[in-house]
C-alpha cells in the first residue's frame, strides 16, 4: 500500500531534481529514491513501491508540465513547436516518456527499497 505522503514528497522532490539539476539527475534521483524510501517507514518492498510510484508519477507531470510550457511557446518556436510539433513527434514523445517512466521508477526503487530497509530496521531496534 502506498503512504501518499512519502509520494508526495518524492513527487515534488523528483520534479525538482529534473527542473533545476539535470546534469546530476542520476545522483538526484538515487538521493530522492533512498529519502522516499526512508519517509515511508514500511520496509524495503514499501520504499520499493514508495519510492518508483513517486518516480513515474514525477515523470508523468513533469512530461505534462513540458507539453504546456512547448504549446504556450509554440507561436514564437514556428510550425515545429508547440502542440504541432508535440503532435508531429507523438509516437516518439510516447516511447521517451515512457522510457523515462522505467528509468526514474528503477533508479528510485532500488534506493528507495535501500531506504525503507533501513527505517524499517530503526524502528524494530526501537521495540
């Protein structure tokens, strides 16, 4: 079951990752991944599933995000921006979202399941 909470957090922090720091994007989202894992306090598979469903929804809205800032650019970027050239490229867009669906859901489970081990083991030493 997921805690929308540490989604949540991951959501927001995986955006940010890809808005501002992409040149470190990897190391961004193993990051992001291991402190999803680690809010999420359910064990490894729980900041397994935490962590990659906070990185394809991150995915999801950031593609979403990049559709709305391309059209509302499109009248200044010609006939190849905007809506057109989103609609032009459509199979293509679909195939490299969905490829970055795969890669931030892997790259943020496996820290996130790293994370959610590790808080899970604080909290049975604490009993």
């Amino acid at each position: 079951m997921a805690k929308w909470s540490a989604v949540f957090v991951g959501f927001i922090l995986a955006i940010i990752v890809k808005a501002f720091f992409a040149p470190y994007e990897f190391v961004g989202l193993l990051i992001v991944g291991f402190i999803t894992g680690y809010i999420a306090h359910s064990g490894a598979l729980g900041g397994l599933w935490n962590a990659a469903l906070a990185g394809a929804l991150g995915t999801i809205i950031g593609a979403i995000l990049f559709i709305l800032v391309v059209t509302f650019g499109g009248s200044l970027t010609g006939i190849f921006g905007g809506l057109t050239g989103f609609t032009l490229s459509g199979i293509t867009s679909l195939v490299a979202i969905l490829e970055s669906i795969i890669y931030y859901a892997i790259v943020m489970g496996i820290t996130g399941a790293i994370g959610g081990a590790i808080s899970s083991k604080n909290k049975n030493s604490e009993r």
